[in-house]
C-alpha cells in the first residue's frame, strides 16, 4: 500500500468544456494545473483513481542535481528555485528541506564515476564536491562503513510526497482549476485532424489542447491512438521507521541501500543497489532500444517472468472510445513489495551505519517507475497528434523536478517563454 497522503476534497462536478485537459492527476499533472490556473487559463485534471496514488506518493522524496545527466541539470535548477518558495506559493508545508544529498563510494572504479560525473557538469557552477572518507565520517557519524569517498551536493534536499501533491492540487484548484478524481480518459477526439476534446468514461469534455501526465500509463494511451512511446516498467521497493534517533539530516545513498529523514522523524529507505524488472511484452516491442543501458546497469536488475507479465497481458492495447480502457480496470498501480530487497537495505545499512539495527518497520510500500532509453523525460507536443502534448517518462527523477517540469510543459501548452530550453525532453529524439 503507498503511503497515506493528504486528504483533498475534488471536484464533483464534470465539466463540458475547458481550455486545456490535463490527464493524469500525478504530480507533474498537478503542477501544469497550478501554473496554467495561475496564468488564468481554465484546466481540468482527470484521474482515472486517487490524486498522487501511484508513483507521485510513492517515491523517495529527494529533490536532486547530483548525478543527472547534464541536460537535465538545468530542469533540477529551476525546480530547486520553485521547491524553495513553493510553501509560500501553495499556503502549506510540503517539507521542502535543503538538508543536501550525498553518494557514497565503495570503490574506486565508483569513485571515478561520481569525478566523471563532477567534470561534466562544471560550467554549470555547482556547489557538488567530492568528499574524503574522513570528511564523509564527519558529515555522517557512527558509521563502520569503508568508502573509497563520496559526493556531496549542499543545495540538493527532499520534500514530502505525501503533503506535495496535496497541497500543489489545492492550491491549483483555488486558482481556478477543476479536479475530477476516478474518471478515466479513454482517448482523445480530433477535428480537422486537430485534438477538440477527450472522451472518459462519463463522456466527453470539449477541450482546446490535452496534456497526458499519465506516468507509467502513458505509453498504453499513446499506443491506443498509434503513437509509441518507449517506455518499460521498474519497481522500486521502499519502507519507513518509525521515528528514530539517525546519524544525519543529509540524504544519503550507499551502493546498496538508501536513507533519508522523514519530517516526522522516521527514515526513508530503500535498497538502491536492485530494482525489480518484471518481463512484459513492451519488453519484445521496444527492448532494443535499452541495449545500452541494460550492458551498463546489468547488475542493478532483478528481472523476472511473472504475474507482471500475465496481468499486463491480460489489458487490452486497443480500445474504442465507447468501450471500458484499461484504466477503468486498474484505477491504482499497486505492485506488492519485495520484502527481500527491504531486508537486503536494512542489513547493508546496518553494516554501515549500526544504529538502524534498532530501526523499527512502521510501513513499506511499492512503486512502478517508467524508464525510458535515456532517462529523460519526453516533455513537449506529440508527434503526428496537434493538440496532444505530454509529460512523462521521468524514470524515477519527476517528484524532484516537478515544479519546473510542470511548469515547462505548461509553458509549452501556453504558447509561453518556457522556464528552460525545452530541446532536450523532445518526444522526436526517439
């Protein structure tokens, strides 16, 4: 089960038309709708279950630069700047805290990696540096750990992902924007060749331009209307202490296990060293394109041949307008947790750091991450469908750079000076 996120009271009403559709009530969603109803411009948001029940409430909550690619680094800027006044801008804690992110090394060959990482990005004047094993046991005391050295980014921080989506969509909706829960969009409808409305499963609302959000889901939408979208699926396991007396404010990733400070006091913590990779068709469809990524990062893989694959199976990939979609009859991506991996994380971490062999499970969860070929995510108009933009394919990174993505894609949809250059999320560069 993901965590509990803050309650929000959502629109009854379904409208019958509106400037922009927004689908998918993510986070990203959730933001686009904030900055299109700050500017004035009349938004729907449609999800097809929960605001924030997937991927949005289920990640780690960090909020980082460090060890993105460099294209991506000004995306992470600009939302580092909107993090920091988003309390302000919404009227409510979403625990934003600029405590830093650090990685740590084993090895040398790891080491090289992050001062690889380092030297690619330094026209950008960041505040990274990298750290001596003495300077990491200062930063973060008590461990046993032997590391080669590490990485350290002051300004990166973390927020919370159960409070961010929620107080993000009620300030959106006191702007203006209506939000509509438990409505799934089953495709869009076009004239002229022209997107001119989205048809759900309680109608059809008559729309200017739509905005797909859909995260994980985004791939099956576009496919439905000829479209592909390469993404595949990742699940990360992840379980919470309850409160604890921990060696650090600093988020802190190790090469088998991570951790970070909840705001009530418990941590956050995940094996960062292994992702279950559950085999689907996607796999035969679009596999090829991951040949690089799957020869350097073998090793973080557990893949397998499953219920994943029956289940996905089982979903239809074509649909009509006036039929049941496959998101009526998943309304919540729920993957069970890998209890063995959370087990790996809590015993690589009390290696060490041996204080959170006291640490005390008070909740885990699972999530379903979309990762495409390069990890970026695919912001900007759809090929072939006018009207159609998108925002998804963020491979685990979006909770971070939500408010600036949101606002890009927002931006685009707007026809406005958009917040970065948009050049490198461009769906054409597959």
């Amino acid at each position: 089960m993901a965590p509990t996120i803050e309650p929000v009271q959502t629109s009854r009403d379904f409208p019958a038309s509106t400037t922009v559709v927004i689908i998918g009530g993510g986070i990203i969603g959730l933001t686009a709708a904030l900055a299109l109803s700050e500017r004035g411009i009349p938004v729907v948001v449609l999800e097809k279950g929960r605001i924030a029940g997937e991927q949005s409430s289920r990640n780690l909550g960090w909020i980082r630069k460090t060890s993105r690619h460099r294209e991506d680094v000004p995306l992470a800027l600009a939302s580092d700047r909107l993090w920091a006044g988003m309390a302000e801008r919404v009227g409510s804690d979403v625990g934003y805290r600029q405590s830093g992110i650090m990685f740590l090394a084993k090895t040398d060959e790891q080491l090289a990696m992050h001062e690889a990482w380092l030297k690619s990005v330094e026209s950008l004047s960041l505040d990274s540096k990298l750290l001596s094993a003495r300077e990491i046991d200062s930063r973060v005391p008590g461990g046993k750990g032997e590391w080669a050295g590490g990485i350290f980014t002051a300004s990166d921080g973390r927020a919370e992902p159960s409070l961010a989506s929620s107080a993000i969509a009620k300030a959106a909706m006191a702007k203006g924007a209506v939000i509509v829960e438990n409505c799934a969009v089953r495709t869009v409808s076009r004239s002229g060749g022209k997107v001119s409305g989205v048809v759900t499963e309680r109608g059809e609302i008559r729309c200017d331009q739509a905005l797909l959000t859909g995260g994980m889901w985004s791939r099956r939408f576009l496919g439905n209307i000829g479209v592909s979208l390469p993404t595949l699926p990742l699940i990360l396991s992840v379980f919470k202490t309850a409160p604890m007396e921990g060696p650090t404010e600093i988020a802190v990733g190790g090469p088998d296990f991570s951790f970070r400070k909840h705001k009530d006091g418990g941590y956050i913590i995940t094996q960062r060293g292994a992702l279950d990779a559950p085999l689907l068709l996607d796999h035969l469809l679009v596999g090829s394109r991951y040949l690089g990524v799957l020869r350097s990062q073998r090793h973080l893989l557990r893949i397998s041949l499953g219920k994943h694959f029956l289940r996905d199976l089982a979903l239809p990939r074509r649909w009509r307008a006036g039929k049941s979609s496959p998101f009526e009859r998943v309304r919540t991506m729920d993957p069970p947790v890998n209890a063995g991996l959370n087990d790996e994380a809590q015993r690589n971490l009390a290696a060490a750091w041996p204080v959170f062999e006291q640490a005390t499970v008070e909740s885990s969860w699972a999530g379903m991450i979309d990762i495409t070929p390069d990890s970026n995510p695919v912001i900007g108009a759809v090929p072939g469908v006018p009207g159609l933009s998108i925002a998804s394919g963020f491979s685990g990174h979006g909770f971070g750079t939500s408010p600036a993505a949101g606002q890009l894609a927002a931006d685009l949809v707007a026809g406005s000076e958009p917040i970065i250059d948009p050049t490198p999320y461009r769906f054409e560069r597959f």
